[in-house]
C-alpha cells in the first residue's frame, strides 16, 4: 500500500477531513478542517471527492516523504513549500515534500490522490483534539496510508485562489441579537494567543451584556458570544455543543474558511449582513469551488 512518512510534523499539523456531524447531542462537535474550503479544494484539484482526509498544518509546516509516485496539492496560505499552490503535482518515489512558516494566515492543506486513509471514528477521519477523538496530531515516524478516495482526473490547470478573504466578517443576527445594542460592529478586535480550534478570543472593547443570566442551549459554529468580561469569543470547529453566554451575531457560512486563516494578533472587524446576502455569497462561493472539477 501506498503511504506518507512524516520526516518532521510541523506545528499541530493533523488529520482532517469535512468533520463528523450529527453527534452533538453526545456532546462531540464536528470538528474537520478549519478551512474547509481550501480542504475541499485541495481535494477537487487531485480528483478526489471533497471530503478525502488530508493534512491540515498550522503555522508551521512539516516535511513528509513518499514512498510511491503520488499527485499532490497544497492549497491554503503559503507555507514556503518550494511547489506551486493551487495546482496538482506529481511526486516521485522518494520526493519529501517540505512546508515551511506560514507567510500569511495561518493553515496549509497538503492533499493526495486517492486521500490519507486513516480509520473511520464516528463517521469522520478528522482528529478533534480536544476530545482525542480521531487521530492524534503528528509525530516524526508516522506513516500514513494513502487510500483510495480518488473519483475522477486530476485537474491539469492550476486554480486561482478564491478571493473570499477580505474586509470584515460577515454575520448574521445571533438568538440573543436583540439583548444588545451595536457595540459588536463599532470597533476592530484582535484575534489573541489564547485562540484555538475551540475558539477565537478577541481583545478590545468590552461589550457590555445584559444583566442576569440565561439557560445553557445549543450552540452552532461561528457563533459569537459574549462572556461576562464583555470580549468576544468566535465558536469554532471543535466548538463545545451547548453553552450560557449570549450571541448576537453568528459569521456566515462563506465566511467560515476565513475564520481558519487568522492568525493571534490578526485585526477583525464585524459587518452585519442580511440571510439573503449570506445566501448569495455562499451561492458564489460554490459556483468558484465546483469550477474546479
């Protein structure tokens, strides 16, 4: 069987694929890239289907050798790879495939033909950390089996990167959007150290929330709630499923991919949109992904 040697991991590098749904009412988010976009990408370009399990790298890239000829892409920020982003390639037997610092944003997704065929958990090839559900992150040694995901050709052109990642976060109203005024959409925010793939802690204005407390419920992905210290926190792919702080606003599916690229100390500023807006920007967004196949 074909497979990937993992020579050195990287930061936090790991397996993921589109997530695990259907199981919050046992607690377990769905975890799966946090670009999703640029996974699904990465994915279209080898001829695999979109939801193929394929590497996901944060901040810092690793080096991974192959065993076997392979087609390969890398999509995401631009990790210094010394090969070209947004296009398939064919690797040689032997060929190590080295990923340096991010330049900007903050993940990377190295994908091959025929996708990392790790066993299912729940449905889901995707690690989620914090539960360790699905496997762990990487280590040096690790050898990854190449599966057979693959559905159709490899795109022989190279794509353009999407142009979806600038300007506010776009959001709609949250349940509690009503419990507050404005405030949310005055000021820039800035993404801090202790953000993770649970969450993204923002740092500036305090919001001020409202008096009393409110019962626990469901919480979904890119919803922002406000803490009692009044600072936002962006629900995120390994997002906890119920929660008692307020959310006026949740970021729209389109803009979800983006939320995977800040980095700690990146500025966000909030823009509040219509359903129909989110709808149409979606719209877009798979119009462009699907020009890929």
């Amino acid at each position: 069987m074909k497979a990937i040697r993992v020579v050195r991991p990287g930061f936090q590098t790991t397996v993921q694929d589109l997530g695990r749904f259907g199981h919050a009412h046992e607690g377990v988010s769905a975890s799966g890239a946090a670009d999703a976009l640029a996974l699904r990408a990465a994915n279209l370009l080898v001829g695999n289907a979109e939801n193929a399990a394929a590497l996901e790298m944060t901040l810092v890239g690793g080096a991974f050798a192959f065993d076997a000829a392979a087609v390969v892409a890398l999509t995401g920020s631009d990790f210094n790879a010394g090969m070209p982003l947004w296009r398939a390639v064919e690797v040689q037997a032997g060929d190590v495939v080295r990923c340096g610092a991010s330049n900007s944003g903050a993940r990377c997704y190295l994908a091959v033909r025929g996708g990392i065929d790790m066993p299912l958990v729940l449905g889901s090839r995707s690690a989620h950390l914090l539960t360790g559900l699905g496997p762990k992150a990487l280590e040096a040694g690790d050898v990854l089996p190449i599966g057979d995901a693959a559905v159709r050709r490899a795109r022989r052109e190279a794509a353009r990167p999407p142009e979806f990642s600038r300007g506010p976060l776009r959001v709609t109203a949250g349940p509690q959007a009503d419990w507050f005024s404005d405030e949310l959409y005055r000021a820039p925010y800035q993404v801090t150290e202790e953000s993770n793939r649970m969450g993204l802690r923002l740092r500036g204005p305090a919001i001020p929330g409202p008096a009393g407390h409110m019962l626990t419920e469901g919480v979904s992905l890119g919803a922002v709630q406000i803490p009692p210290g009044g600072q936002p926190i962006i629900l995120f792919v390994e997002h906890q499923t119920t929660g008692g702080y307020p959310k006026p606003a949740n970021v729209i599916s389109a803009d979800l991919s983006r939320i995977g690229q800040l980095r700690p100390r990146d500025e966000v500023r909030f823009e509040r949109v219509t359903v129909d807006d989110a709808l149409t920007l979606l719209r877009a967004q798979e119009e462009w992904l699907y020009r890929l196949i």
